[in-house]
C-alpha cells in the first residue's frame, strides 16, 4: 500500500499490529477517525496511553485493578478458601456475572504455549504455588479453556501441587443448558456421558 | 458488562466507538496491548493523536497529503484536463495502483446520503464545481461505487455541471476481468449486455 500521507502511513502500520486487524481495516478506522471531531482521536489516543501505563494487578489474585488489592480479595463475604484458576480477565468478569461463584480468583495471565515461547515462568503459576504455600486453602477450581495449552498448564500446574493437601477439580464440560443433543459436538458430548451425574443432583439445579 | 478497572473501562468504550469493533473485541485489544510492551501501546497512541491532528488535505484535489499540494497535483507529467471524481484516499490508492490512470483527482470524502444527513455542501461538491469553473478541465470520470448514494451524487453533480462543456463519463461496470460470466450478479451482467462495446475494442487490452 503507499500512502499519500506519512501520518496516515504510520497510524495504519501502528493499528495494523492489533491481533485481528489488517491494513485494508486499519486504513477504514483511520478515515473514520478523520471524520469525527478531534476530541474523539484525543480520547481514544490518551484511554490507549493511560491504560497500559497506569495498569495495576490485584498484589493477592493479578486481576487488573486500579487500587492494591481489588473489590473481590477484599471483599470478607467472599470465600478466600476457594480459588478458582482462570486465564484472565474476560473469564473473571464471565463466572461474576453467573452469580454462582462465591470464593476468590487466581489470573494466571494466560496458558502455557510452547508454540509462542510461553512457559510457567511468564505467567502467575510460581505466584499460585506460593499461595497455595502461605494461605489456607482448600480446593483450587481450574477453569482454563479445554484446549491442549488449556489441559498443558492444568497437568503442570496439578505436578506442582499434588503434595499440598488441597482439592483440585475442574469446571464441569457438558452440553449447554439450553443446546440441543444432536448438534453437540462430538467430544463434548462424549464427556458428557464419561462425566454423567446422579440425576438427583441434576434435578436441583 | 462490570469491570474492576476504571481505566480498562474507559479504554474499552473508546475502542468501541470504533466502526465494527464491539465492546468485547475492544477489550481483547486492550488485554493484547497490556500484553506487550510499554512502547506499542504509546506508538499507536500517539500516531492516533497525531495522524487526527495534523492532518492536511490538498488544497487542489483534496486527497490527504502531508503538504499544501499533494505529489499527484504537483506532477506536471499528469494530464491535469482529466479529473478523476473519487469518494475517499483508499479510492486513489486503488486506482494508482493500476498505473492505467494519468490524470488527477477530487476526493469528494463520501457520497450524499440523507438518511445519514450527509448533504452536497458535507462534501467536496462545491469545491468541484469551482474547480470546473476556473480551471480548464475537459474530462471528469465519476468513479464513485454504484450504489444508490453513489447514483445520487453522480446524478446530483451531473445537474450542477451539465451547463458546463466539459465531458462526463462513468467507469465501466462489468464482468471482472477474472470472473466466470456464470457467478456473475444479475446486475452486473445485465450492465455488461447493455453497455458492450465493439470487440476490436476489447481485443486491445
């Protein structure tokens, strides 16, 4: 592509290393912004600065928070014995919303990755084991994504832990409450059948 | 959708301003920016600010450009008689990149469309019919895309300018150079049956 503008040339390359973005879509947002008042391209750039710069992690969970210790590990109605591993964030803010879940988190800031040079050392793993060290804890929850860096950093983390007298189970992977059988995937519903339960208890939820 | 940062927040509903990009793909963005290093995410901020700030248009063709008179307007090799009628830059950029065009252009910066309150006087149309006025031209293309807004801005700018004697044409509709007559739309094959032209013609390409 030649750009006609070198300030247009470097605000396209500069959003075209956002994940998901190309050029052709970088140069649609560029002329978008164009049209609007400036204040818009003034918020946007100082929200982008101000976020990466200012970001805080919660010192107990590594959630992003804006103060030390965030809402949720300050929070005494919250059940500090039960810890549920997840990725990040965006897993956070989905199992809140469900209302269901009463103890605390762990980010752990991603999955282990061979592939794209992520191993434990890069995310919070060594921070879960000295948790599990220095705090009472009885059961670990893990909710990572059930793909093979998913079950690679659970099967890591589990080795790490096995001597520590908790509890370590998974979130339960089955058909959704509301999908139809005969469109399930195959290896879902094939858990779902390994992983069966009595149906009384399903008859309580 | 909660979150435990006032300043994710606040990135988040400043990407999703964005066309096309929704309050979850914005918060992927800001969680890949946390991601990388400190400098990315100051380099696309500030090429945001800057890129809305200074930003210049010719003052003859007004296509983005970083001086007063853009490279195309300032090229004495280019017919300045033959003016090209383009919609935005991403319109130049593609017709450059054909190398067929040696003329110049006016980027009108959209189309006329009431319904999203864009009128003739919102676009370079005024500065166009100047142009024609002072200017000795004896060709303009219209090569706007031929949806209704590009008819009626087509067909607006033809009644502003048909008292002048200069020649106005469209740019060929038709089966791509590429394509199978079978896939072609209706339309498109239609305009291409209507609009033949004689076959020594063709076999020049």
């Amino acid at each position: 592509m030649e750009f006609s503008s070198k300030l247009v040339e470097r605000a396209v390359s500069e959003i075209a290393l956002l994940p998901g973005i190309g050029k052709r879509s970088a140069l649609r947002l560029v002329l978008h912004l164009l049209r609007q008042p400036k204040d818009q391209a003034k918020h946007l750039s100082s929200a982008i600065a101000e976020v990466r710069e200012h970001i805080k992690y919660c010192k107990s969970c590594y959630n992003i928070s804006d103060v030390e210790l965030c809402d949720i590990c300050q929070n005494p109605l919250r059940d500090h014995n039960l810890v549920c591993v997840v990725e990040d964030i965006r897993d956070v803010m989905a199992i809140e919303s469900t209302s269901q879940f009463k103890g605390v988190y762990h980010v752990l800031g991603g999955k282990i990755s061979p592939m794209d040079g992520i191993g434990p050392h890069d995310l919070k793993i060594p921070e879960l084991i000295e948790r599990v060290k220095n705090h009472e804890i009885s059961e670990l929850i893990f909710a990572l994504s059930a793909s093979m860096e998913g079950d690679t950093t659970n099967f890591y983390i589990y080795n790490q832990l096995k001597k520590f007298p908790i509890k370590m189970t998974s979130i339960a992977r089955g058909i959704g409450v509301n999908d139809e059988i005969e469109y399930a995937d195959q290896i879902t519903l094939g858990r779902s059948i390994l992983h069966r339960i009595p149906l009384e208890q399903s008859l309580k939820m």
